[in-house]
C-alpha cells in the first residue's frame, strides 16, 4: 500500500518535479508533519495565550476612559515639546483632576499598558510611572512590588538624566523638579519606616528584604543627592551670583549641566533634600551645615515654589530646636507662619494647599514649645493663634514637670518622621529572631528622650523668672524662703535663668546658618552680689512705626471713603448736634474717651 | 572678637585634611552601589568609611590635649550610624566625654542623638560599654545643665562610677579642668561676687585651690570673697529698647500708601486724617 500511495503522489509530482526530490520531500514533509502537529499546538497555545493576553490588555486599554488617554497623549506631547506651559497645566490640573475623577482609590493605568499612546517613549514613561507610584504611595498603600519598583524607577531617572552623554534636554517645571525630589526623600521615608517594622513581615517580604541588595539605602539617596549638587555646580552657581557675576562669568562657572534650568533646579532642590535627609536621620548640624550656601530670605529661589518654601523653614526652624537655638527656631516659624498668613487667599485652590497647612500646624507647635523655653514677644500674631490652637498645652507647659506631658505632647505631634540609618538583620534570620525579641526604641522616641532631658534641666525658670519679676533687689536667703527650697540649691537655679536667658541666635549678617553670637533672650537681668541679687528689666519703648502704618492706611481708606462720598448738606449736622448735646451729655464724651482707648493702645502695643 | 560659633563651627586647629572630611570636599567618581544599578555619585570623602582612621586619631589628638572639634566627631558618629561594623564604644565613650563640658553649645545631645539603636552584640565575651556608661553620662550631663555642681562630683566620685573614671575620664587630659571651665562660665555670668568657700564647692577643690584657680583667671580675691572682673552678662543695666526706624523708609512707605496726598504741601490735611482715623480706630 505504502510503496503504491507514494507511487500514486510520485507519479502526480513527477508531472514536474524531479522524482527523487519528491520522494526526499515526502519523507521529511511525513517526519516533519508530526513535528509540525506539535509546534502547532504548542504554537497555538502560545498564540492563544498572547492573544488572551492581548485580549486583556486590549480590554484594560479599552476600560482607560477616553478622557484618560486623550489626557496622557497631550501630556506625552507638552513633554516631547519642552512646553512648560502646557507640561505645568497637566501636571498641576490635569492629573489631579482626572485622579479625583476615576482613580480616587485605584491605580493609574500601568505604563506597559499606556505605552502604545507615547510611541514607547522610555523617558516619558520614566515621568509617567514617577507619578503612578508617587499616586500609589499618597492614595492607596504601597506593596513591596510598588517599594521596590518605586525605587528603580526613580534611579532610572536620575541615571538618564546624570550619566547621559551630556546634558538632557527635557524640560520640566519648576514644581514638579521640587516634587521629584521631595517624592524620592519620602519614598525613602516611608521605606525605612516599614523596613524598620520587623515584626509585621510576611514571608515574602523577608525574603526580599533579606536578599541583599537594599532598596533605598541611606549611601544611596545621599548619593542621588550630592550627585544632582555636583553635577549642576549650584553651590558655585549660588556663590556666583551673590558676588554679584554677570551671566557669561556664570555661565562659565557652572558648565554645561549647571546651566540649564533643569540642573540648575534640581541641585538647588536637592541641597533642600539634604537638608531633609539629615533631619530624619538624626543630623542636626549637618542638616543646617548642607545650606551653608543657600540664603533664606524672601528673594531666594526656594521661594519659587511655595511647598519647597514652606517645607524649608520647617526644616530648618526644627534643626534650630534641636540645637537649642529657640531664638532662631522662632524667628524662621514666624516668617514663614506669616508668609502663609499672607498667601492663603491665593493657595486655597492649590492641590498643595492641604499639605501646607499640615506644616503649617505643625510649626504652630513648634513655636509653642520654642516660646515656652524662651519666651519672646517677636510676634503678637502668631502667639495668639498659637494660644488659639494649643491653649491648654501652652498654659501646662509653663508649670515646670507638670507640663513635661505637653511637651511631649506637642513634640510628638509636630517632629518629622525620623528614621534608622539601618535595617533589622533580615539578611541573618537567628540574628532577626534575636532582633525581634529585644524592645526597641524608635528613632522618633529617642529624639524625644534627648529633647525632653533638656527641657528638664530649664524647669525651675519660668516660676524663678517670675519671683525676680515682682524685685529690684532681694536677698538669696529670702527668695530660698519664698520658693522653699535650699538656698545653695536656688542659687545654682539662679544660674540656669541666667544660662536660660542668653542662646546663641543669628544676629543677621552671618553667612552659614550655624553661624551666630550669643544673644539675650529676655526683657529681665539679674545679677548675683554674694548673698543679695539684684534686678533689672529691660522695657521696650512704644513703637510708632506699625502704629503709624496702620493709621495711614486707614486714613488713606477714610480719604478715599470721604472722597467718594457725596457731599453732605451743610446746615443739618449743624442743627443736629447741639440738640444731641443738651439731651444726652454722655454722647458727646466718646469721642475724648475713643481718643484716649486710641493712644492707651499704643501703650500696650508697645 | 569673633562669634563664640566660629570656632565651634571650625576650631583654628583644625588641620585642612581634616576640614575636607568635615565640609565634604571631595572628588567626584564614578561608582557602583552595592547591588543597585550604578548611580553618578560624588563619593564624598565625608561617608568613605576608610577616611574613619584619620577621624579616630584626631579624636585621640584631642583627648590627649585640651583641643575640641565637635563637627569632626559628629563625622565620626555619622560614619558609624551608616557602617555598623565600624563601630568602636571606646571612640564613642570618649565623644561623649568631649561633648560633655562643652557648653554653650549642645554638642552632647547632638552626639546622643546620632547613636543609632545598635544591634545587641554577637560578641557576649566582651559586652558593649556603652549602654551602661551612656546612662552614666546622660545623668552628670543633666547636672552640668541644672548648674548643681556639687552634686556633679559627688556622682561623679561615687563608687557607682569608678569604671567610667578609671577607665574613660582617666584618658581624657585634663577632664575635671574642662568641668571647672563650665562652672567658670556659669558663674561668670550670674556673679558679681561669689563666696569662696560656695565657689570652692562648685569646683571641688580646697579653698586655696580655688583661689589659685581663679587667680589663674585673673580674679580678685578679697576677705573670702571672689571679685568676677565685669563681663556683658554680669553687668545690669535697665534698658528701653527703643525703635529706630530710618526716615526714607518710613517716608517711601507712607509716600507708597498715600500716593494722592502730595508730601511737602498739605501735611496739615495728613495730620487731620490721621487724628481722625485714630478717633475712628
């Protein structure tokens, strides 16, 4: 049979093909017929699966409302434009909006999926996943894949933009090179806060986390940090241009990179960043040493941007507490508390504006605890939107160990997140074993224990403070007597006000913020002659000025108000106010008495 | 005289290989981190830990001598907080007692607050230090702050912390002179005139001792009593602070609020004004 079926196909091939060749076909077409059978189905499989796949994702990409993807394709296109016009209103509006609107409590689309929309375009969708996970970590709860993940992506960016051949193009606006800075830092915040949980891993995540290579070390963000500072030559910059270069001298001085917004910001912000990292870590003096260079005033460029202004101050002012520089600490509260003040009837629609308020509350803490240890009348304002707030905790803190609570209290509430510069041993399971079986301490609690020790050392002040008050000269004995305690005792918390009442505080024209001489910090003096101590205060006199400035401005609207209205009739007040007169002498008082509650104001404004 | 800061911020002994480790000056390179993708990295010599040798010797220099270098030793620290396996309790120990009597400035706390929780110790042949002498420390620190001075050396001397003498202040030249500089400055600024047996106490030594010492200082001593020469914080005086604001200044405000009231004629019209508004206030 067999020998006549290939008769039969040779005989059909032989019509014009060469008869051995059909027959070598024929036997490798049978071999490979089997063979092909497999592939096919494997094959099939395969397809079938792709095309489930890609069924799927077809689906995904289909469900991505139409808005959404229209919404990323301008996005893609403002960014391949450098148009930081157009790149801002999507940044700020745009995705905000669209969040709020269908992904309150899901995820973006993953960038795999929306990739097709940006032509593949690696860099866009480095930007792209920076705000899906930036999404994930603010609104949903971020898993270890999105921790992990998170923190490729972010090296990504800074590799593309460091290690490129030369500097990058890209553009992008000012706040967003704020917010990716600032997202990197919390990212690496809010991963060394969960690594540091031990006790509460799966079994996944302690295999990952115990692998070795460590996501977010501290070498590493700090790295990221000082490479972005580096690179841009902002410091050199900074320093060019307060001694006053012109723009070619500049330009000279920081090279390429350094020249282009892009660098430029992203240094600038990354000193802040510093300035951030060393805080959390427990390094006060390094964190103020790291803005050697960067002035704090209103014209400096962290102003640009109003949460990296804000965020700044806080920062700062709490490295200043920590250093036991209450005065600075409540000169930077205050200016910025101002600020805010002055800026809310415009931020109130910002995405940020929720976020600065939470600062904004938190330096309102600070504050209270800054003025609690040395107090000072800098700003009537604020104090009393800080008794406002915090009443009960300020009236507590200022009766000595009763109101270490309040201290605490208002520490705790207003500190920022600290972190260990070190994982638990999960690369060592019986030391993590031995880990998990000590109490720990954390790094928060710790920073507490040290602050409170010296706010202990200060207790006997305000009450001391308030005996020599109401004296010009009293004797130790007598004042040992009145405070009931041992005079050698009172005399050595003599010594504490006096220490209490001199700090060491900026004066105004040092560079460094380190810099500083020590300063009086309070209206009393008081000197000890052997046995008999003796006191003086220091008054301030009246202040004109912000009297006057008030007045004039009202005087200006009392002008402009008698300007604009109509003329009065000449003869009616006339007739009008003698008859008042008689009939009701007391009427014609208020006036002298509004007078003298005008100027007794300024008594006490002063 | 320079801001008492400056040198704080950069003691004149300082040598420049030092400040390059202090301020981070440092070349950058290019290299890998531990299993991360490489990332450009100015390898600060700041965070080298191989650049811990140079800190530990300046540190020893220190305790060998009357020298003090708070931002060097913080480094220190710094180091150990990122690399664990560097760290050493004896440098830690003798930070300490560096940043103990360093006042006005804070420095212990600042030390203290850059002690990581460490791991407990593998080693249990030879325990850690640190945590029974850091507690040690935080207690005399406190008294230093509270200004109680003799109850200072009587913990000190006590029984309770021989281990911390014997073994740790013993190294330190000079450890009990640097105490008496604190009650110096203490009594400095609170004291016009001060009994020499209460100071004696403060510096726990015999009254002639304390004389000596003091005389060192250039005080007086009269009738057992010690004259503080006057200094700006000894010296009372009841001031009104008052303000002073420059003319223009004011003058270009009021010019900017009231840009219709011409300046120089009708002043008379502005002091009416002005009344009026204080009446309406």
């Amino acid at each position: 049979m067999d020998g006549q079926r290939v008769a039969y196909w040779a005989a059909e091939a032989e019509v014009d093909e060469d008869l051995e060749d059909v027959d070598l076909n024929l036997a490798i077409g049978n071999f490979g017929q089997t063979d092909q059978y497999e592939d096919a189905k494997s094959h099939i499989d395969e397809t079938t699966l792709l095309a489930v796949q890609q069924q799927m994702a077809q689906q995904a990409f289909a469900q991505i409302p139409d808005v959404v993807k229209r919404f990323i394709v301008h996005f893609y296109q403002a960014v391949q434009e450098n148009n930081l016009a157009e790149i801002s209103v999507s940044y700020e509006s745009g995705w905000n909006r669209l969040t709020e609107k269908y992904y309150a409590k899901t995820e973006w689309p993953e960038a795999e999926l929306i990739a097709p929309l940006v032509n593949d375009d690696p860099i866009f969708l480095i930007l792209y996943r920076e705000l899906y996970y930036r999404h994930v970590y603010s609104r949903l709860q971020p898993n270890l894949d999105d921790r992990f993940h998170s923190y490729e992506n972010s090296c990504e960016l800074f590799n593309y933009l460091l290690n490129s051949d030369g500097p990058v193009t890209l553009e992008l606006p000012e706040q967003w090179l704020w917010d990716i800075v600032d997202e990197f830092i919390y990212q690496y915040q809010s991963f060394s806060v969960w690594r540091s949980k031990a006790g509460s891993k799966t079994e996944e995540e302690l295999t990952s986390l115990g692998d070795g290579g460590q996501p977010w070390s501290s070498y590493s963000v700090l790295n990221v940090l000082y490479s972005l500072i580096q690179k841009s030559r902002v410091h050199e910059y900074i320093n060019a241009v307060q001694e006053g270069k012109t723009q070619e001298e500049i330009g000279e001085v920081v090279g390429e990179f350094g020249s282009l917004p892009l660098y430029r910001m992203l240094g600038y912000f990354s000193i802040l960043g510093l300035l951030r990292v060393h805080t959390m870590l427990g390094d006060f003096t390094l964190a103020l040493k790291s803005m050697e260079n960067v002035e704090l005033n209103q014209k400096s460029s962290l102003t640009r941007v109003t949460a990296c202004h804000v965020s700044t101050y806080y920062y700062v002012g709490f490295s200043y507490m920590m250093l036991r520089r209450y005065t600075d600490a409540t000169r930077t509260f205050v200016t910025i508390l101002n600020l805010i003040l002055r800026m809310r009837q415009y931020h109130t629609r910002s995405y940020q504006y929720d976020q600065i308020n939470k600062t904004a509350d938190r330096m309102y803490a600070l504050f209270a605890i800054c003025n609690a240890l040395s107090p000072s009348r800098l700003d009537d304002n604020i104090l009393n939107i800080v008794k406002e707030r915090f009443g009960e905790q300020v009236t507590k803190m200022s009766r000595g160990e009763e109101g270490i609570p309040a201290f605490e209290e208002l520490f705790t509430y207003a500190c920022p997140k600290f972190v260990a510069a070190n994982p638990p041993p999960y690369e060592d399971a019986d030391a993590l074993a031995a880990y998990l079986e000590d109490t720990h301490i954390d790094p928060a609690q710790r920073h507490l224990k040290n602050f409170i020790a010296d706010v202990r050392a200060r207790l006997s002040v305000p009450t001391l403070r308030s005996f020599l008050k109401l004296y010009t000269s009293l004797g130790t004995k007598k004042l040992a007597g009145f405070l009931d305690t041992d005079e050698e005792e009172m005399v050595q918390q003599l010594m504490v006000l006096k220490q209490a009442s001199r700090s060491i505080g900026r004066m105004g024209s040092e560079k460094g913020l380190l810099d500083g001489s020590t300063v009086s910090n309070n209206d009393l003096n008081f000197v000890i002659d052997e046995n008999m101590v003796h006191i003086t205060e220091s008054t301030v006199g009246r202040r004109y000025a912000g009297w006057f400035i008030r007045n004039t401005e009202h005087a200006q609207r009392v002008y402009d108000g008698l300007k604009n209205s109509p003329l009065p009739l000449p003869i009616k007040p006339a007739n009008t106010q003698p008859q008042q007169q008689p009939g009701q002498p007391q009427q014609s008082q208020p006036p002298a008495q509004v007078k003298t509650v005008a100027w007794g104001g300024v008594k006490t404004l002063g | 005289m320079p801001g008492p800061t400056s040198s704080w911020v950069c003691p004149p002994e300082r040598t420049q290989i030092i400040e390059n480790l202090v301020s981070g000056v440092g070349e950058s390179k290019q290299t890998h981190l531990k299993g991360i993708r490489v990332v450009y990295c100015g390898s600060l010599d700041r965070y080298n830990p191989s650049n811990i040798g140079i800190l530990e010797d300046y540190l020893y220099q220190q305790t060998r001598s009357e020298e003090y270098d708070c931002l060097a030793n913080l480094a220190i620290l710094k180091l150990y907080q990122f690399n664990p396996t560097l760290y050493n309790s004896d440098v830690v120990i003798h930070i300490l007692i560096k940043a103990l009597t360093s006042a006005p400035f804070p420095d212990f706390y600042l030390c203290v607050s850059l002690l990581d929780e460490r791991p407990s110790s593998a080693n249990a042949d030879e325990p850690d230090p640190l945590p029974s002498i850091l507690p040690q420390l935080q207690q005399l620190y406190a008294l230093l702050q509270q200004c109680r001075f003799p109850a200072f050396w009587t913990l000190y001397l006590s029984e309770e912390y021989r281990v911390l003498r014997e073994e740790y202040t013993v190294e330190s030249v000079s450890f009990e002179d640097s105490v008496r500089k604190v009650v110096v400055r203490a009594v400095k600024a609170a004291f016009t005139k001060i009994g020499v047996k209460r100071l004696s106490s403060y510096f726990n030594l015999e009254e002639t001792a304390s004389e000596a010492f003091v005389s060192k200082l250039g005080w007086s001593i009269e009738d057992g009593v010690v004259i503080v020469p006057p200094n700006p914080d000894n010296q009372i005086q009841s001031t009104v602070v008052q303000e002073t604001i420059a003319l223009p200044r004011t003058f270009t405000s009021l010019l900017r609020i009231l840009p219709h009231i011409p300046a120089d004629g009708r002043v008379i019209e502005l002091v009416k004004v002005i009344t009026h508004a204080a009446r309406t206030a």
